[in-house]
C-alpha cells in the first residue's frame, strides 16, 4: 500500500474525528495556553537574556543556513527546559554570524521594491523597529503579517516560523528584546521572501490527503541544494498551481490547520526517511503559524491556511520523488516527558522545534502520530 493510500484511507476517519478533536482541542487550548503562557512569564528572564546575547547576530551563517537559536530558545521554554537555554546558546552563539550593516532606509511607500534582497536585511530590521515602536507589536503584526505572507516560503520556511516564535514570546509578555526579536524576524522574512505558484482554496473539492496523492512530483527528482534551492524549482512543476487549487474549503482556518499538521506528520513517518529535515518543516511550520492565527486579524487566518498548504505541498512536490513509503507505526507512542528528555538530549535545533510544535500539535488533537512522528524525528536527525 502506497503512502497515498494510506492517508487518503486514514482522511475518512480524520474527518468523522474532526468534530470531536475541534471539542478537545477547544477544551484543551485555554489550559494549554494558561501554562505555556505562565511557563514564558515566569521565564521571561531567560528568553530576554537569552535574546539580548543574540541581538548582533546575523538570521543566517556560514553563508546560507538559518540561524534557529531564538526559535530554540522560545522552545525550550514551551518545552518546560529554561534551565537549559543558556548552555544551548552557548554553545551554538560561536558559529553564528554578526549581522550586516545598513545599506539605506527601506522606503514606506515603496517597500516592495526590497522584498527578497538579503542584502537589505539590517535596513529591514530597522524599519520593522520603527513600526512597532509607533504603533505596538500587534498592529504591526495585523499590518505585515498578510503583506509578507505571499512570500512563505521565505528562508525555506524560517522567515514565517522565526516570526512565529517571537509573536508567541511577546503575547506572553511585552518587553524590549522580546520586540526587537519581532523586528528582526520580520525582517528575515521579508529579506528572503519568496513566494509558491498556486491559489487559494476554495474552488476544489478533495480532503487534504487525497489533494496530497495528486500533487504533481519534481519530474527531474530531488534537485541538488539546500531545501530552498529545491522550492525554487516548484514554479516549474507542471500542474502544481492546480493542484494545491484542487483542496476543499477548509472551512475553520484553526481545525484546518491542526488536520495539516497532522496530516504532514504522517508524511513524515511514512517518506521522510531520504529527506528527513525537509519534511519536517512541513509540520513544523503549519504548527508555528497554527499557534498565531488567533491573533491575526479573521480575515488572514484563511490566506494563512492557504499559504502554509502551498509551502507544505511544494516541500512534498521536491522533496518526494525518491521516497521510499514505509508503514505507519503501531503500538502506543512514547509519553510526552520521554519525548522531551530525548530530544534536549540530542540536542540538534531540529529536533527539539519537531518535539515542540508535535507535543503542542497533539495537546490539541489528541492524535497519537504527532507522538509518532517526534519520536521518528529523533531517530533520524543528528545528535550535537
């Protein structure tokens, strides 16, 4: 049995359990947030020491990889380890960058006009410094959040999950660094924004996993490069912008985000043993932004969900064609704290951001493959 059947098999279950994981998760989220949010003010400390050390880093290093230390940082917390935030960064700070200097002044009229060019990403900075100093974080998130959104695929996804973390950091508690990390996750974003071919859904009528079994794959296979040389060769992919098209209304943007996640993590057990860190950014991101759309105006939280589909079906398309399917995993998963200790134990910045956004993906869902898929992301990502 092919991956593709196996999920298009298992979406008739995901959609007579969806009303029920809505209730759960409804339920669940005010108790789940109550102590994450409890857990980031008592930590506050830590993630504003922790984000200062960082300020003069650059978002990328060593030429073209993602500087994942604020996004750790903010995990690790959620994850219930601040006591170990200070020796991660202590020992990942020697590899970064120092961030470059200004060029000149983004343009408040013309800002497009700098959209995508990395060079300008301290001007970037500064800009998005000054929005938020004007007019608070959450109006300029209301305002930028949906702007930069065409461009998800910003930093083979980083630029939207970056953003993430910092916009669940300052909903937990308003201070300096925790703005001037907003700023500068905006300003990655909108450096290396880079926007997917496809449309919004709405017009098709497939549930996600059968939208998944038709998604055109890379005809020439896995493209040489990193993870965003390949999602720049999508726009290439005859019938994807159709395809993505094909997915049905999701109906409520949250519950459709939680099924994407899901649905990705299974992805992820069944063909993502080749390619192990590209597709775990297909669950990593939908849970990051999943966690902001209740604070984004109602209007952006549909564009969202169509978004984070494009950018998880582009990873799919580039990333697929040489996956060899497995069998999705039986038995009980391992428990929740295991999966913790485990992953502050490897130590790879993948590994502990999948542990996290699948922990906070199943306090939602309740879906024991979220279980799953952070412990097979434990096995199959380097340990430091």
């Amino acid at each position: 049995m092919t991956v593709h059947s196996m999920l298009a098999a298992d979406a008739d279950v995901r959609d007579e359990n969806l009303g029920r994981c809505a209730d759960v998760r409804d339920e669940n989220l005010g108790r789940c947030a109550d102590v994450r949010d409890e857990n980031l003010g008592r930590c506050a400390d830590v993630l504003d020491e922790n984000l200062g050390r960082l300020r003069d880093a650059g978002p990328e290093y060593g030429g073209t990889l993602t500087n994942h230390a604020p996004m750790v940082a903010e995990a690790l917390i959620a994850l219930r380890r601040p006591a170990l935030v200070e020796d991660w960064i202590t020992g990942y700070l020697p590899q970064l960058d120092e961030a470059p200097g200004p060029l000149e002044p983004i343009p408040a009229t013309r800002w497009h006009t700098a959209l995508g060019d990395l060079r300008r990403v301290t001007d970037w900075q500064a800009f998005f410094a000054g929005e938020i100093a004007r007019d608070g974080w959450r109006p300029a998130l209301h305002r930028w959040w949906p702007r930069l959104l065409p461009g998800v695929a910003a930093g083979a996804t980083h630029g939207v999950i970056r953003t993430s973390h910092a916009v669940r950091g300052l909903a937990a508690g308003d201070t300096e660094e925790r703005r001037a990390e907003f700023a500068t996750a905006l300003a990655y974003w909108a450096a290396r924004y880079a926007p997917l071919p496809g449309g919004p859904t709405g017009a098709g009528r497939l549930p996600l996993a059968r939208a998944i079994e038709g998604l055109p794959l890379h005809p020439g296979g896995v493209h040489p490069g990193l993870i965003r040389d390949r999602l720049d060769t999508v726009a290439g992919i005859d019938g994807f912008p159709a395809a993505v098209s094909a997915l049905r209304s999701p109906g409520d943007a949250g519950a459709a985000m939680a099924e994407l996640a899901t649905t990705f993590a299974g992805v992820f057990l069944t063909r993502g043993r080749r390619w192990p860190t590209a597709f775990v950014h297909a669950v990593t991101a939908p849970v990051a932004a999943g966690s902001v759309l209740p604070l984004l105006p109602p209007a952006a939280r549909r564009d969202t969900y169509d978004a984070l589909w494009r950018l998880a079906a582009g990873l799919y398309a580039v990333h697929a064609p040489d996956a060899v399917t497995e069998p999705l995993p039986q038995g009980a998963p391992p428990a929740e704290d295991d999966l913790i200790d485990r992953a502050v134990a490897n130590g790879d910045e993948h590994a502990i951001k999948l542990t996290e956004a699948c922990l906070r993906a199943y306090r939602s869902t309740g879906d024991a493959v979220l279980l799953h898929a952070a412990e097979h992301g434990l096995t199959l990502l380097p340990e430091v």
